[in-house]
C-alpha cells in the first residue's frame, strides 16, 4: 500500500511538470491606440478566422483602466517564427489600418520563463 502512495505520489510531480499539448511557446503583446474602440473591436472579431489561419493557437484583450482606447493584445503561436510571420502580415496590417489603430504599436515577444 506504501508504495502505491509512492508511485501514486512520483506520477502527480510528473504530471505537475508536463505542459499541455496545446501550451503557447510563444506570446506576442500588441499595444496600441485605437480611435474607437467598438468599431476596432468589430475589425479584431471579423479577423478571427485570418488570424487562425496565420498560426494564432490564443489570443486575450485588455483595456486601460484609464482610457479604454488604449489597447494590450496578446497573441500565442507555437512558434516564433509563426509569431514573427504574423507580425510582418500584410493582411495583419491593413485590418488595423481600417480598425483605426493609431500611430505605431509596440509589440514584442515572450516565451515562458524556466522556474
């Protein structure tokens, strides 16, 4: 009985270090300035099945607290050149050119930090 504790014990340490399948190894943030945030967000929803389509496996949104024009994006591919891909999209372009995106944003790349 002890040592099934034991194994059982081993097998959830495992588990605990074993990322999903469908894990992000990369995360692109997007910030930027939008001139009205409903009809940028109808642009962003309508981009969906592009933005899939170009290699996006998650993708969040977040708002300033203090001006709800200020946009965060974040964007997870499996990898960085599919990231990378995805910056340099001319469909990713023009989509927020017509959404009313302001000046140039800041974007930059992350992937998980070793624990």
């Amino acid at each position: 009985m002890r040592s099934l504790f034991l194994v059982s014990i081993l097998l959830l340490g495992f588990a605990a270090t074993v990322r999903p399948a469908d894990a992000a190894d990369v995360r692109m943030f997007i910030r930027h300035e939008v001139a009205d945030y409903a009809a940028w967000r109808k642009a962003y929803n309508g981009f969906d099945a592009t933005r899939r389509k170009l290699g996006v496996t998650g993708q969040a949104v977040y708002q300033s607290l203090d001006n709800p024009n200020d946009v965060t994006v974040t964007h997870d591919f499996k990898t960085a050149d599919k990231a990378k891909s995805f910056a340099s999209s001319p469909d990713l372009k023009t989509t927020m050119e017509k959404a009313g995106v302001k000046g140039t944003p800041q974007v930059w790349f992350t992937t998980s930090a070793a624990k």
